[in-house]
C-alpha cells in the first residue's frame, strides 16, 4: 500500500506526514510538492518525495502514479483558484486509478453559507462523481487562527469580536492532521463524512480559556463588523484581508461553525487536545 500527502511541507500537511510515519513504515508514504527541496528532511526518513504542482497537471498525473491511498490537502488562494486547483488533482487521482481519497473538507460542507463553502462543497462534488471511495475530512476551525487574537491579548488588547455568541469547534492542526493519518492508514472509512471538531464554544469560552492560560483575565469586547474591521485595520491586518475575517466573524455569529460532533476524538482514540493547553503551546511559540 502506498499513501501520498499533497502540500506535506505545509503546515497542516507536514503533521499529516508526521502522524502517519508513527502508523505505517516510511516506505508507504510519498508526498507531492512543489518545491521538493524543502522536503529533504523527509526524503531522509525514507519517505517518497514528488514533484507535483496543482496548477501544472501534468505534473500531478506523474506524482499520483501508483499511489493506492490519497490525501488532497485543500490550497491556499481565492475561491475560483482553489476549484480549479482542487479539480486537477481529482482528475489526476482518477487518471492514475487511486483507489481511495481522502479529502481536508469544511464544516458543513455540503450546506455551509461560509465565504469559504463553496470551494470545499465544489471539490466534494467532484471526488463524487469520480466513484473513486473517499473520506470527507470536514475541519471545523483551527485554534491556530486565533494567534494574532492571543498576540494582542499578549500586547495588552482585549479579544475582540464580531461573532457575538456564535460557537466554534476549535481544535488543534496537530489533532486534525492525526485524525487525517488515521483515516489514510486505517480501513473501514470508505464513503464516510467525518465532522471534525473540538468542543463547541463562544468567543467568550475563548477570552476564558486564554486567561487561564495566561493566569488572568482576559476581557472580550463585543462589537458590530463595522467596528471589528476597524479593529483589524489598526491591528494591522492588510485590507484586502479584512472583509474575510469580518465574513468570517459573521459566519460564526450565524451558526456556520456550530455544528456538534465527536467524530474527531472517535478517530484520534482519546479526548482532543484542550483549548488551555493548545494555547499554551500558541504562546510558547509566540514569545520564542
């Protein structure tokens, strides 16, 4: 059996890469990069290193070539990039008669009104029709996307938000990816579609849960989006990158991230990781 991870020099795809080299030998996993030079440290473990470019097709037809299990971690970029990115490595999986794809999906995928749904509601479709079995890895949030909120609580900022009561399954990008592993080295996950989520909480849970990994309180500010994209202006987040984090904010406000599920914790074989403790690790790595 061999297993392939796309994008495995990327932060979500290099855990993948990790957890999976503690289920099966090196010599079953092979990765798909762009820049192969910036996976040595896995060609020295004995992992397989491709060359493969999701905007280069050819090249994809090539790295997926007799590999039996895939995982196609989803890009980075705008919607209609990402679609047609995620459609050549689907074409690809066919062509190279892969026989199982996992996929880094979205909450809800299928029915989300996220700004970020269609791109993963597009790419499920299109593993569907392939015939090919999948798994639909739908992540809910990242803890890690809160680091700059947990930089400013650091600087002396209030967490700020949008998002009102809205509830987020955070989880950490280390328990996702072990959870992806599972699926790509395990048996039985044929046809199936994994909600995957930490523990459902409000902007408030979270203003909590960094106070108490700071030991003290941490307090929240409620504010409209208009004055959440101020926020994130004088922040200094760059402007074209605003209205997706209000879009963000407003999607959770309206239940888009609110969806219970004790998929991830099935799949990882113990309790996830704790929002204390995820953020603990966030502010070691914060302050070096």
């Amino acid at each position: 059996m061999k297993i392939l991870v796309t994008g495995a020099t990327g932060q979500l795809g290099s855990k993948v890469v990790d957890a999976l080299l503690g289920l099966v030998p090196a010599e079953q996993v092979a990765v798909s990069v762009r820049q192969p030079e910036k996976a040595s440290a896995l060609s020295a473990l004995g992992v397989e290193v491709r060359y493969g470019d999701f905007d280069e097709p050819a090249s994809l037809d090539q790295a997926f070539a007799g590999i039996d299990r895939l995982l196609i971690v989803s890009t980075q970029g705008d919607n209609d990039t990402r679609v047609r990115q995620h459609g050549a490595a689907v074409d690809a999986a066919k062509k190279a008669g892969v026989q199982f794809i996992a996929y880094t999906s979205l909450v809800n995928a299928a029915k989300s009104q996220l700004a970020l749904a269609p791109v993963h509601k597009a790419t499920e479709e299109a593993i569907l029709k392939t015939g090919i079995p999948y798994a639909f890895l739908r992540n809910n949030w990242y803890i890690e996307n809160e680091t700059g909120t947990i930089q400013g609580v650091l600087a002396g900022a209030p967490v700020i938000t949008s998002a009102g009561s809205g509830k987020v399954g955070w989880a950490t990008r280390g328990d996702y990816a072990a959870a992806a592993a599972a699926v790509l080295a395990g048996t039985g996950h044929e046809n199936k579609v994994y909600e995957l989520s930490g523990k459902l909480l409000t902007h408030d849970d979270l203003a909590k849960s960094i106070g108490e990994a700071l030991g003290r309180e941490v307090p929240i500010q409620h504010v409209d989006d208009a004055a959440y994209a101020e926020a994130m202006r004088g922040a200094g987040v760059p402007e074209p990158v605003v209205p997706f984090l209000v879009a963000i904010q407003s999607g959770i406000r309206e239940g888009g991230l609110d969806v219970a599920s004790n998929d991830l914790e099935t799949l990882l074989g113990r309790p996830a990781t704790s929002l204390v403790e995820a953020i603990r690790e966030i502010v070691k790595e914060v302050q070096g």
